[in-house]
C-alpha cells in the first residue's frame, strides 16, 4: 500500500511554506491540486517537477476512482488545496474517507491556515469558536444567522469579496451591532485587518471595491 498525504500550502505569500511540505513534494508520485495552475505557481517557484492532477468537488467520485488503484499499488500521493489546508472548506475529504476504509496510510503535513491565522490575530478568544465555513447565499444565509442568534463563542465564516456587504447587512440586522473582525488578503501585499463594531465594518467597506479572500470573526452574544 501507497501513502496519502495531506499538505497544507501558503494562504498568499509563497515563502510561508515548510520546510518539510517542501520534502514531501519533491517525493511523491502525484499532486492533486485543487487548481493545477495555482499550485504550478508554488512548484516552480520552488524548482519543483512533479505530476499533478486537479482534484475539484466536481470531479472528485472520478478522480478518487483513478488514484485509489495508484495508492494500493504503492504510490506516494500529495493532496494540496489552492491556499491553507486541503479539506477545511476546500475538496477533499471523501478521499481521504476512502483512503481510511481501504487501509492506505494516511499523513498529514501541517500549513499556514486562514481559519486559525484569523483567530490567532482578531483579539477575540481562541480557545472556544464555532466555524461555518462559507455561508450560504440570501434567504439561506438568514435562516442560519438566525440559529446563531443564542451562540455565545466567537463565531468564524469565509466570504466571497461580492457577497461581503450584503452578509453585514443580514448580521447587523438579524445579530446586532456586535464587535467584528474581518481579515482580508491575509500575507499578501495588500493585506488588510478590520477590528470594530459591524456598522463601522459596513461603512468602511462600502466606501471602497473589495478584493482577494476575506475571513470574518464575529463576537458571541454578551
């Protein structure tokens, strides 16, 4: 039997990759990647050649279909994602799934996070939140703001630069003026953190285009 190992890749700047995520690159088989023109940036910036597949949520049930015989054969297999650690809101887990019930060693090699790098620097507590991932869109989205009403952790979400304002608008509405963080373009040149309460996020933000990959913190109710 071969190896599966999951490796966490940069959230932005290229120079915040490990030293072993560089090792396990360069010996493996095969990369998935999420985006293989994404991860073609990382691997030549890095001298690196190797056979890479996509791996998205669309063509996964294909994808794991090829790569399972090629891990019972004795392959090393790395599975990357576009930023952060593959799985956490990105394609991926129904491999792994796959690889545990049919008794391939699976390792991980840990990475940047934008989910923990985010908490690590909002100045709300990190020992207790609750992660939602990307948030659904409209009446959706409302309907889950109201279910969180009552929660009293920190309360961490992706969000797409186009569907930013908008989000503010449903929390404000439905939550309350409460204390917010919003990290964006996290380790890039145009990184920028946004700490106040979720009016002022409203305001700042309105008045400027929004880009890049955005997490955002909220306060638990008090």
């Amino acid at each position: 039997m071969g190896k599966l190992i999951v490796v966490g890749t940069p959230i932005g700047n290229l120079e915040d990759i490990t030293i072993r995520a560089l090792k396990t690159l360069r010996s493996v088989d095969l990369i998935l990647a999420e985006d293989t023109r994404r991860t073609m940036v990382l691997l030549n910036k890095y001298r690196i050649k190797k056979p890479l597949l996509s791996f998205t949520d669309k063509n996964s049930r294909r994808r794991i279909k090829e790569v399972l015989p090629l891990l019972k054969e004795g392959k090393t297999v790395a599975l990357v994602s576009d930023a952060g650690m593959p799985v956490i809101s990105d394609p991926g887990y129904n491999l792994i799934e796959e690889c545990w019930k049919s008794g391939i060693e699976v390792d991980v090699v840990p990475g940047p996070s934008a989910l923990t790098s985010a908490v690590a620097v909002s100045g709300f507590p990190g020992s207790k939140f609750i992660f939602e991932g990307f948030l659904p869109r409209g009446k959706n989205r409302r309907r889950l703001l109201r279910t969180l009403k009552e929660e009293k952790r920190p309360i961490v979400f992706f969000e797409s630069p186009e569907r930013l304002i908008s989000t503010l608008k449903d929390i404000l509405e439905i939550l309350g003026d409460r204390e917010i963080f919003i990290a964006r373009e996290m380790t890039k040149m145009h990184q920028e953190f946004f700490r106040g309460k979720v009016s002022e996020a409203l305001e700042h933000f309105g008045k400027k285009e929004i880009l890049g990959e955005i997490t955002v913190i909220l306060s638990g109710k008090r």
